[in-house]
C-alpha cells in the first residue's frame, strides 16, 4: 500500500495492459463510427423518396433523424482521437499522470475510463 502513493508512474508492463485495453477500444469504436457513416449514407438514398411524395412530416423526422446520427459520429470521432491521444501518452510515459494535479491516477478510473487525463480529484474541483 506504501509503494503505490509514492509510485509516479505505472511501469512498462502496467502500460502495455492499457495499451491493450484501449487499441481494442479504438477498434470497438471505429467499428461503430463505420456502422453510423454506413447508416447516414443509407438514409441519404432513402431520404429521395420521401421528398419526392411529398411526405413533409417524415422529411423532417429523417433530417432529425440524420441529425442524431450526425452528432452521434462525431461524438464517437472525438472518443477515438482521445483515446489515440491516450496511446502517445503511454509512447511518451506520461500516461497515468493527472495533468492538474501531477498525481498519479488511480488504476481503477483508468480502467474505467482510459482516455482521461484527470483524477476524480482533480475532476471534482472543476465541477
């Protein structure tokens, strides 16, 4: 329990487990950022028909719809470049480190939450 408060860093072994743990992430989540695309672009071609009837209340409800869709790839883009942003922090043996406090980041959140950059303590003074 001594050695982990005066721990500043995780060791090599520690850094490749998250490696691991967040390349799988990043394929999860382009896996799903292509199944948006693919979806966005299906109902781009089906969006014709619906203009085309004339079927003004489904028109909206499609550009709603596509909206969502929208918002939710560029969402998943942000999560991918962050977790990205988290592999150069473990080439770089900065991972782990809180960028506020300086403090070493329980193991525990980055697990949880591999592409952050602060602990719970420091994330809480924010708020």
């Amino acid at each position: 329990m001594q050695q982990e408060t005066t721990k500043t860093r995780y060791t090599d072994t520690e850094l490749n487990e998250f490696k691991t743990l967040i390349k799988g992430k990043i394929g999860m989540a382009r896996e799903e950022l292509q199944e948006l695309v693919g979806t966005l672009s299906a109902s781009n071609t089906n969006g014709d028909d619906a203009a085309i009837a004339g079927k003004t209340l489904e028109d909206g409800s499609a550009t709603f719809e596509k909206e969502q869709i929208n918002q939710l790839a560029a969402r998943q883009k942000k999560f991918i470049e962050q977790l990205e942003a988290a592999l150069m922090r473990i080439e770089n043996r900065t991972y782990g480190i809180c960028r506020t406090t300086g403090k070493l980041i329980p193991k525990e959140r980055l697990l949880a939450v591999p592409h952050t950059t602060q602990s719970m303590e420091a994330k809480l003074k924010q708020a």
